[in-house]
C-alpha cells in the first residue's frame, strides 16, 4: 500500500529490511545485574555476561549477512534482563508499532522505553495496549498481510485482545484467538510464537501436541503447509525459527532434527549458538528481534 509507513510489516517471511534489537551490554548491563536478577525471572540458570555479549555478537553477524537494517535499543532504568527479547514489548504493523502492556510484571517498563525510542529516532507509533489489558509482541503472529493469529494465555488476555483488535482495525481481514494452554504455568514462558514460526509463505513450522485441535484444522484447511518440531526438540526451543526472506531463517544450535526437516522442505537454515542469550532465558531468535520493515 502506497500509505504504508513501514512496509512489509504485516508479514513474518518477506525479507528483513530492518530490525530492531537490544544488545546484552545494554539490557544486562554486567554480571552482577545478572546474578541480582536471574532468579526472579525465572531463567533456567545463571546467564555468564562474557559469553553472552560473545554469542550476542556472533548473532548480529549473521543477521547483518542478509544485510538489514539493524537498530539498537539503549540502555534503560525502567528495563531488566528481558528486554534483551525485544519482539514481546510491541507489536509490528504498516501503519507503525503498537505498544503491547507486559503480562509479566518484571518488564512493565519495557514498552515506554520503546516508546521513547520511537519519540527519539522517528518511528511511527499506531498506538498502545492500556490497562486492564495485557498484550506481548510473542504472542502476535501475522499468517499473512491480512490474517493476524493472537495467543490468548498468561501474558496476553482477553482485553488486551479486544484492545489489538480494535487498533488493527483497517489492517486486518481475519483476526484469529488462539487460545494456549496452562502448560508449566504462569511462571513458565509460553507465548504462542513458542508454538509456531512461519518460515515462508504458506508454511509453518509447529508442534502440535500443545495447540488446540480447532486451530490445527482451520490451519489445514486452509491449504498450509506444517512441519511438525519433534517432542524431544521443543524444550530447546526447536519451534522458535525467525524467517529472513528468500527461503532462509535463522534458528537455535542443537536441534538437529528440526534443522533437517527445514532443509528438506527447501530451506536454508543458518544456526548461532545461544546457549546464553536463548536457551537460559527461554528466547529464540524470534524473541530476539523485532523486524520493522520487509519486503
């Protein structure tokens, strides 16, 4: 559309033109934050801040090699330790970026330092989730230009739904509540993006033993293409997979079965360890990044 201010948005598969990220030295900020923090947001062990501003670089790199765009949110009071995963604080569309409110207490700063940010460097802001509604960014998934899926669990409720809904109004054909399950519970990140990644058009990737059986028909029946994640690869976030355009994606180290079901399916998989920055903390290259702009 010719209006649109951030074209290409309202997709998860066209190429990455830019991107917006947060470097562990400016969400971690040092080890003893780290080792202040880690516990209280439940992380599966304590991050070494070497190894991940190691892993962090090693990243960038291989992002910078399809040659995006790539801007960098700055360090922040009002932040933590998971603002390292920027996608969940706001969510992407033509018209701007819209605000999310954290389900999870620990990161209600997050969205107004985004939105400082946007004030700061230019970016269009749409509009914001407001209380009592709660709406992260990993729980919003564009099926394509016109069709926005969003994962209705513990960080994003029915109001913050209805508050998405509204906003995208204009934008959006088909509007689908996924609902989640309890799964690990409320401490537990599970995000609908934890359950599927769109890899191309056309194409998901997912593991279907925690998605309702409703969704798994409608999403067949509309011709799509899912490549199942095996059980044994879900818990090192094997699901988790970031589309870069061009039929490649980028995903976690350690799921080699995963790996080879995308290459099968005509992909080409480049893989960063992230035994630190992704594992640790439960955050794949999806919740690493938020994409602004493809095409």
């Amino acid at each position: 559309m010719s209006d649109d201010l951030c074209p290409g948005a309202q997709s998860e598969v066209a190429a990455v033109r830019s991107l917006l990220l947060k470097h562990p030295r400016d969400a971690w900020l040092g080890q003893d934050n780290v080792s202040t923090q880690w516990r209280a947001l439940n992380y599966a062990a304590e991050p070494d801040f070497g190894r991940a501003m190691a892993e962090y670089d090693a990243f960038v790199e291989l992002l910078r090699t399809t040659g995006p765009d790539i801007r960098f949110l700055p360090a922040d009071p009002r932040t933590g330790l998971d603002s390292l995963y920027v996608r969940d604080a706001a969510v992407a569309t033509s018209r701007g970026l819209i605000l999310g409110r954290m389900g999870k207490e620990l990161r209600s700063g997050e969205p107004e330092a985004v939105r400082e940010y946007c004030a700061r460097s230019g970016l269009p802001v749409l509009g914001a989730v407001e209380a009592p509604g709660t709406l992260e960014g990993g729980d919003v998934v564009w099926l394509d230009e016109r069709t926005l899926l969003v994962g209705r669990g513990y960080r994003t409720n029915a109001d913050g739904i209805r508050q998405l809904h509204t906003l995208t109004a204009g934008l959006v054909d088909e509007f689908i509540e996924v609902p989640l399950p309890h799964w690990r519970g409320p401490g537990d990140v599970l995000h609908l993006m934890s359950l599927l990644s769109p890899v191309e058009p056309r194409t998901l990737l997912v593991y279907p033993p925690l998605l309702p059986v409703p969704f798994l028909d409608w999403l067949r029946n509309r011709g799509l293409r899912l490549l199942n994640v095996p059980d044994e690869e879900f818990d090192s976030l094997g699901c988790n997979v970031l589309a870069l355009g061009s039929r490649a994606c980028i995903a976690l180290g350690g799921n080699p079965r995963t790996r080879k079901i995308l290459e099968s399916a005509g992909l080409e998989v480049l893989v960063y360890a992230g035994h630190e920055i992704s594992f640790k903390g439960a955050g794949g290259p999806t919740c690493l990044t938020r994409p602004l702009v493809r095409e």
